[in-house]
C-alpha cells in the first residue's frame, strides 16, 4: 500500500485522487503521509504561485499566512521504495 501510494504521488496525482483511488479517507490519508514524512520518505514544500514574484523575494516569506497548500515530494529513499 505504502509503495502504491508512494508511486500516485510521484506520478502527480492529488491527494483527493490518491484517497478515491486507495478508498481511503482523506483524512487518514494525511495521517499516513505525515507518518511518511516522518520516516525520511517524503518530504513537504509550502507551494507559492509562481505568478507572485514578490512573495519569492519577501523578507517575511517564511512566516507569510498567504503561502499555498503543502506539496509532497518523494526523497531518494522514497524513490527507492516506490520502485
């Protein structure tokens, strides 16, 4: 499940994608990932819209409430694992 999982987010599929598919609910579905994030699987990113060049150079960038939802990407071990 894990692997699967692991292979949804690297292909690009949403979170919501990835719960329909698994039949999971969402919300253990962002317990499991956190879990993940944990154990050196993944990794999260605030995604900020690229069309606001401002916010990329801000001095209060890292403290923004005006940043995006969270991005989950694979680390080398997570890559390894969803082979």
């Amino acid at each position: 499940m894990i692997k699967e999982i692991l292979r949804k987010i690297q292909a690009g599929k949403t979170l919501a994608e990835i719960s329909e598919e698994m039949s999971m609910e969402y919300s253990a579905l962002l317990a499991l990932l956190e879990h993940l994030v944990k154990i050196g699987y993944l990794e999260t990113r605030e995604r900020v819209d690229d069309e606001v060049e401002a916010c990329k150079t801000c001095p209060l960038f890292k403290v923004c409430s005006k940043k995006g939802p969270r991005v989950y990407y694979l680390t080398k071990k997570g890559k390894k694992a969803a082979k």
